[in-house]
C-alpha cells in the first residue's frame, strides 16, 4: 500500500498544523492548558486520523477515521471563532487559518466519497494521491 504521506489532504492538514501552532504562539500564557492546547491538538488530530486509517485493514476503518479528522475540523473551526472572540487572533490571522481549513475540508470530504463510491480502497488512493487543489 502507498503511504498516506503523497495524500494532498495529509498533506495540506500538515500545512493546516503549522499555521495553528504559528497563530497560537502569542495566545496569553494562562491558556497554554485551555484554548491554545485544544486547537493544536485538534489540529494534529487530523493528519494523524488520516495516517491512522490509511494504515488500517479495512476501508469501513479508514472511512471511521476520516470522519473523526472532519470532527476535529469542526472543532478546531469552532475554537478557533473563539479565540478570535476573545481578541487573541487577528482577523488576517483567522481568515487565514479558515481558508485553510477549508481547503482541508474539501480534500477530506471528496476522499471521503470517492471511498464511499468506489469498490476498492487501493484505486481510491491511488487516483487521490496527485489531486492538488
């Protein structure tokens, strides 16, 4: 089987990763423990939901924890709204953050059907690992 890493949505939510930890850094230290851990977990859980299904026997398995990275989007989305509620994100900063989020979104949700319409988890990795946004 190919590694997950030639998988765009791996590795965009890599890139998603990044510019979480960049726009937590500044958050105010007594939320090292709340706001700023949640959305860079949140965050790391989604490209590592992705290589943990695509390492898994079955296509029901690898769908289970595709639909937890689209969670943890949503999530990280959510904390995120907060965060720039609560002044500690700029509005570049979450548009930024949002585009790509969204991005990720995309690529998630379009691999998620392919493998839900397609009879063989093998060709849906393979015809979805060039596909670039």
């Amino acid at each position: 089987m190919q590694s997950y890493k030639e998988l765009s949505v791996w590795q965009q939510s890599m890139n998603l990763v990044s510019e979480v930890y960049r726009i937590t850094r500044p958050f105010p230290r007594e939320e090292i423990y709340g706001l700023t851990s949640q959305l860079r977990r949140c965050a790391v859980s989604v490209p590592s939901n992705i290589a943990e299904g695509q390492g898994r026997s079955t296509r029901g398995e690898f769908l289970q924890f595709l639909c937890h990275a689209r969670g943890s989007l949503f999530e990280m989305e959510t904390q995120l709204i907060i965060a720039a509620e609560l002044g500690y994100v700029s509005d570049n900063d979450q548009r930024v953050v949002i585009n790509q989020l969204t991005r990720v979104a995309k690529l998630l949700n379009a691999l998620i059907t392919s493998l839900r319409l397609s009879p063989s988890k093998q060709s849906t990795i393979h015809d979805l690992r060039s596909t670039r946004d």
